[in-house]
C-alpha cells in the first residue's frame, strides 16, 4: 500500500502486477508519483506547470508545489435524437459532458491525494477528439498540486485537496482577501436549438427584428448551466464562486447543437482577520 508523504512512511515503488490506484490511475501514475516524494535515501522534487512568477507568489502566500497531477477519461459520446423545429436540452449529451469532465477531475483528485496535496491550483479541462471516431473524446484535467507549509489543512467538506483554475498571481490576491479556494465547479447543458421555419425567415428578411425563438433557446441554456455550477458550490458550503467564465463549443453536433459550460472558483471566508492590500499601479514596458 502507498502511504501519504503526511504519514512519514516511505512510498514504496509498485511492482507490475500490483492493483491500480483508485478512481482508474494507471500503476505509472503511482511510480511517477512516488519519484516526487522525499523519502529515505530518495531526494524527491516537484513538478509544475507554474511560471517563474507563479511559483514564487505560491511560495510567499505559504504554500509549496508539490507535482504536475492529471486526469484523463476516453468518452464515447450516445446518440440522442432531436426535433428539426424544437428548442430542447439534450439530457443524455448533458449527462455525458459532465459525467466523462467529472471522471477526468477525480483521477487528478486521486494524484493529488496520493501526493497528500491541499489543492490544485491552475487546473485546466481540455477536450481532444482523434482520428478514431467523430463520437469519441478526450477529456483531461490538469494542474499543480501545491500544500500548505504551516501544516494546516486546506482540504474541503469532502475531505478531497480544493481544486482552482485561478493562475498564481489570482490565487495569492485570493489569500490576501481572506478567502479560500473549494473547488472548481461546473454546470453544462447540450442544448438543440430549433431551426427557423420558411414563414419566419421572410418575416425578418430585410428588417430589424428580434428572433425570440434563437433568444430564449440560449438563455435557457445558459441559465441551466450557470444553475448547475451555483448547485456544486452550495454543496461545498460556498459563500461566493470567483473567476466565472461561460463557454460555448459546439463540438462535432452541428450549428444548431451547442453545449454551454460554465466553469469557476467555489470560495469561502476564511478565519481571522485579514487586511486587503491596496492595488499597485504597473507599467509594462513590453508597450
């Protein structure tokens, strides 16, 4: 079994044979994992996707990298069928973008567990489609494990490291306010947004006019997305969500088949009081 660096047991090197890491990690996961750790006569060290600047702002707001930590789900997307004229969410694709994200995030939770991490900070998702079907995707999470030096823990209600998209810099002004990062949460909705019949578009042909059917179809796409994402965040016990950024990709549905994502930082109040900084002027000289 592989103990946690908290436990101050050496991280022996699993043999071939030996069973997966939990939630689906490959044995290489646990073997690059274990290079990372100190150990009896073993000098680990970290890795990260973390720039010069980046690194040094983790450092001085008292935390330490500790490895690069990823997550990957191969996806094969259903079939769900839709009416040329109707406006409607296509649950069983919603269910399917979320479900293979999810699955990718936990794998990177599980590397960065095993690291005994407090968070992952700068997490990126990525969706890659390959030359072996149209219907089938890629999903990765990835991001810099980091861990408090003062030894208290930052894990949140789940008892799983927080996890963040917020850069270096975003994440140190964040621990200057007061506030602590939860985890990234998420909402998504694949909605079918009804084509315009022959009547409607002479209509509107030559004039300016709203089309409420296109209007209404993306609001409530968008509106069921933002829903999902504040749903996580209360579950976390959040008093706010920084950062929140709403995507549109269509994929390889169509014009006419979008999936709206909705992605932020789930935050709380921390403990104590704490004094915001005042905001310094820069001046680039890049021009």
């Amino acid at each position: 079994m592989t103990e946690s660096p908290g436990q101050g047991g050496a991280v022996p090197h699993p043999e071939e044979g030996t069973a997966p890491l939990p939630e689906g990690l490959p044995r290489d996961a646990s073997r690059r994992l274990a290079e990372l750790e100190d150990r009896p006569g073993h000098k680990g060290m970290f890795t990260s996707d973390l720039s010069v600047n980046e690194f040094l702002l983790i450092k001085e707001v008292g935390f330490h990298p500790l490895g690069f930590v990823m997550g990957s789900s191969i996806y094969h997307l259903g079939i769900q069928t839709r009416k040329w004229s109707q406006s409607q969410e296509l649950s069983k694709l919603t269910e399917a973008m979320y479900e293979a994200r999810q699955l990718a995030m936990d794998r990177m939770d599980a590397e960065a567990t095993e690291l005994g991490a407090d968070g992952v900070v700068g997490v990126r998702l990525d969706v890659n489609y390959y030359e072996w079907g149209s219907d089938t995707a890629e999903f990765i999470a990835v991001g810099t494990a980091i861990k408090a030096e003062d030894g208290h823990s930052y894990r949140n209600l789940h008892g799983k490291p927080f996890t963040s998209d917020l850069s270096g810099q975003d994440f140190w002004i964040l621990m200057q306010t007061g506030h602590v990062p939860l985890g990234l949460v998420m909402g998504t909705c694949v909605y079918h947004i009804a084509h315009r019949g022959l009547g409607q578009t002479l209509r509107s042909t030559g004039r300016n006019v709203e089309l409420p059917n296109f209007t209404q179809a993306l609001y409530e796409a968008r509106e069921l997305a933002m829903t999902r994402m504040q749903d996580e965040a209360n579950e976390l016990g959040a008093t706010g969500i920084v950062g929140v950024r709403l995507e549109e990709k269509s994929h390889m549905w169509g014009d006419h088949t979008i999936e709206f994502l909705s992605l932020g930082t789930a935050v709380a109040r921390s403990e104590g009081e704490h004094t915001i900084p005042h905001p310094k002027t820069i001046i680039s000289l890049d021009g």
